[in-house]
C-alpha cells in the first residue's frame, strides 16, 4: 500500500459513521472565509471572529456522528435558500431572454409568465390557476 492509499484509508476509517460535508457545510465554510477575509482586509477582528466561529461550526458538523440532527438542519437550510436560488435563477433566466419576450406576473397568482415580443395583443390563461387575462407584447 502506498504512501497516499494509507492516508485515503485512514481518512475512510476516520470518517466513517461522521456527517461530513453538505450544503450548508459549504454556506457555513464559505462564508466563514469571506468574514475572515474581510475582517482582516479591514483589520474589523469581530468579523474574523465570527469567520472563526463558522469554521468551529462546520468542523463540528462534518465531524459529527449525529447525522440525524445533521441531515435535519440541512433540510431546513436547503429550504430556506432554496426561494432566493428560484427567483435568482428566474432574475438570470429574465435578463437572459429579455430582448425575445416579454416577462409579466398572473394577476391573481403571481406566477411569472412570458409571451414572445411582437406577438400582439394576447388573450392569456394562467397555466397555474387558469385566471385569463389580456397581455400586449
Ligand atoms: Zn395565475
């Protein structure tokens, strides 16, 4: 066994039963770096402080044998960010496809619909709730 096989296998040995990294691992990591990036730019030491506190909590979590608990608090950072990632994606997807159509809320639900620029005046049904409204693009 090699040099690097060993440290793989022990590492394997080492993390075996253990949460290891997941989403909010990687919020909680990257985040810490930034706050302790910025708070040293800036010489502002609650900042890295608090950088300092992340990498405690992500060690702790990767590290952790209660994946239950884990697995539980990923969910609900999942879910919380998982709003903001729609709209962001939807902002992008928008500006990306802003010169071919045109992009517009359900009036009564808001869902984002779109019609293709120049198709005139349309008659629309909401593919959600089937409101019908008129739209012009
Ligand atoms: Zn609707």
């Amino acid at each position: 066994m090699s040099f690097w096989q060993k440290i793989k296998s022990g590492l394997m040995t080492f993390m075996a039963g253990r949460h290891g990294s997941d989403n909010l691992g990687m919020f909680t990591l990257f985040t810490g770096l930034a706050l302790s990036l910025l708070g040293s730019i800036f010489g502002i030491g609650l900042l890295s402080l608090l950088g300092f506190a992340l990498y405690i909590i992500t060690i702790f979590r990767m590290f952790s044998r209660n994946n239950e608990a884990r697995i539980k608090e990923n969910q609900k950072y999942i879910q919380l960010t998982s709003q903001w990632k729609t709209r962001w994606t939807q902002f992008v997807k928008r500006q990306k496809n802003k010169k071919d159509y045109k992009y517009f809320r359900c009036p009564k639900c808001k869902l984002l619909l779109r019609l293709k620029r120049g198709s005139g005046e349309k008659d629309i049904t909401c593919v959600r709730c089937g409101h019908q409204f008129h739209k012009k693009a």
